[in-house]
C-alpha cells in the first residue's frame, strides 16, 4: 500500500469505495429497462479453455469433454435495451442536481472522451469468458494494443486446441468423422473483432456488479499494471481495478491530468520544459480510477481540486476508435452476450 500523497484528491492505487453512487445508477438507469431477464438460451461455448491473468488460455477439460471443444455460435437475449451506448453520457445530464463536486453531466463527459475496446462478434455482440475469480465477465480494455493481443491469443489458443483434439480422435480411431468435424465446431474467436465503447458506458457497466448472472471489467494494459504496482509498492492489483499516473503540481493549462500510461505522462511533462531546464522528472504518483471517480461525484465532497481533473486517453487511442468504429451501424450492443468456457 502506498503512503499516503500530500494531494488529497488522490487516493491509493487499492483505495476503492464499492458503490460509484449517483454517477453509476443515473448513467446505467435507462441501459438495462427490463424488470427481469430471460433465462440464457443460447451460447457460443467454448468448453475447456479460459484466459488467466496472463492472456493464455488454460486447458481445464478432461478426455470426456475434449471433444465438445468448440460448438457453433448462437445468441444468449438476456434483456430489452431502449438506449444506445452514444446516448447513454446524455441521460444523465437531465439531473446532475445530486453530484458532488463535479456534476455527474461533466464526469459523464469527462470519461466519455476516453475510448475503451472490446470483443465482439460481426453484430457487435461482447463476448465474455471466465475471469480470474471463475466469474462470467466482459472486458472492455484501456488500450487497442491489449484488446488486440487477448484476441489473438484466444484465437491461436482455441485453433491449438481444436487441432489437438483431432489429433487425439484420429489417434484413438484413425479417422475424424464429419460428426466429429460437427461435434467439435469451429473457433468462435474468428468470428470476433474489437470495437470501440466511451469509458462513461464502461464504468457504469462495471460498476453495477452482477449484471444477468455476468460481469463487465475493465482491464488496463500489463505493462502498465506493472508500472503502478512498481510506483506503489503493491504485489497485485486486483482484476477490474485500473491505476492513473500523475505529477505533484503538473498542470496543462488549467487542469490537472490524470494518465492511463506512465510513459505518456513522462513524454508530456518532458514537452513542457524549456531546452535548457535540467530538472530530474519528478516523482510519479499513482491512484485508481473507480477511487478518483468516487470521490468527484461524492455528495459531500469539499475538494474543490477534482474539478480541474481531466483525464488522457492513451496514445493513439482516438485513431483506433474511429477504426473500428468506421462504417459501424451497431459497435456495441446491450442485451445479448457470447459465451466462451
């Protein structure tokens, strides 16, 4: 745990209050408008495998499932949705009477400029797989960098995996039927591709908790977990927890930034020093997004720092979000899921 920073506007890197108060409830009220779900009636499965903390994926079948790998795709409806993802930031303008220091209209606004990426099928369906805690979950990623490497990995992961079980079935009887072709399915995850959904729709989901039997995270990059933990002197960051770098007295303009990625922050502060200046780079501080977020839509918050803070999105974050977003009708949707096992 670090020690406690001179700024009291930050908060410890595992500092966290579990509810998001008003911001959450206002932002997500209108996301998820059924007052029950369905029962889940379809799946794209894959039975065996799940991605651990390091992006691999981890064979957890034995002989009797190996072969029911892979099984076609198929849609779970789990709720109506009346709201799309780009209006959500707007719902919550209608009351911001209840916030704290900063309105939760201007923190929705705040976060709605920062892109996250997830995986989703051609129909912009998210895909979930079991998390580290043996949870359902849904990831939405701080970088385009760490979408795109947790998807080729689930891909070239789930094409080993369909190969190896043909070459047990071919050991075994000598041939691979087309029932066995059937049985085993096709790889879900080439099916996938990454789009782009504003932080403001991500933190409402995630902070919801259990939403349908399921979960949504966030999930910053490795290198830049290993950046905060390293700063703050923490063995682990707990799965869905997202650190921000900053500087004592750092200032553009006039606001106070808070950066997904250390090095940027490094790069920016670098930039505004004059040719001759010798200064040491000062040191790094880090808190936790869900924490700062708290604390600015707390209702009886006093720090009237938070309302200069402004966050920075990762390099090149802007591009890719017009990428994949590019000729989408429907990047994102809200009520069904795909499963992977």
């Amino acid at each position: 745990m670090s020690t406690t920073t001179s700024r009291p506007m930050m908060l410890s890197l595992l500092s966290f209050v579990p509810a998001l108060l008003l911001f959450s409830s206002l932002l997500i009220a209108n996301a998820f408008t059924s007052p029950t779900i369905p029962a889940l009636r379809g799946c794209v499965i894959v039975k065996g495998l799940s991605i651990d903390n390091t992006g691999e994926c981890v064979n957890n079948s034995d002989d009797n499932t190996r072969r029911r790998i892979l099984v076609n795709a198929a849609v779970a409806v789990l709720a109506v949705s009346t709201s799309s993802p780009s209006s959500l930031a707007e719902e919550i303008t209608k009351d911001s009477t209840k916030s704290g220091v900063v309105s939760t209209g201007k923190l929705a606004s705040l976060l709605k400029s920062i892109p996250t990426f997830a995986i989703v099928d051609a129909r912009g369906v998210p895909y979930f797989v079991v998390g580290e805690d043996a949870k359902l979950t849904s990831y939405f990623f701080l970088s385009y960098n760490e979408a795109k490497r947790i998807l080729d990995v689930a891909i070239s992961s789930s094409d080993k995996a369909i190969k190896e079980t043909k070459k047990e079935i071919k050991q075994k009887r000598g041939v691979v039927t087309k029932e066995d072709e059937e049985e085993i399915g096709i790889n879900p995850w080439k099916q996938a591709r990454i789009t782009s959904v504003p932080l403001d729709l991500a933190v409402s989901l995630c902070s919801k908790g259990k939403l349908a039997g399921a979960y949504f995270r966030l999930a910053p990059s490795e290198s830049d977990i290993e950046d905060a933990l390293q700063i703050d002197g923490s063995d682990d960051l707990p799965e869905g927890k997202v650190p921000l770098f900053y500087m004592e007295d750092f200032t553009v303009g006039d606001r106070e930034p808070l950066y997904f990625q250390k090095e940027q922050l490094i790069t920016d502060w670098k930039r505004k020093q004059t040719s001759n200046d010798k200064t040491a780079v000062p040191d790094i501080k880090v808190s936790e997004l869900f924490a700062t977020i708290t604390e600015m839509v707390r209702p009886d918050g006093v720090d009237e720092e938070l309302k200069s803070v402004v966050f920075v999105a990762p390099l090149e974050s802007d591009k890719r979000a017009k990428q994949c977003l590019k000729g989408e009708k429907e990047p994102f949707r809200l009520g069904e899921r795909n499963i992977v096992l």
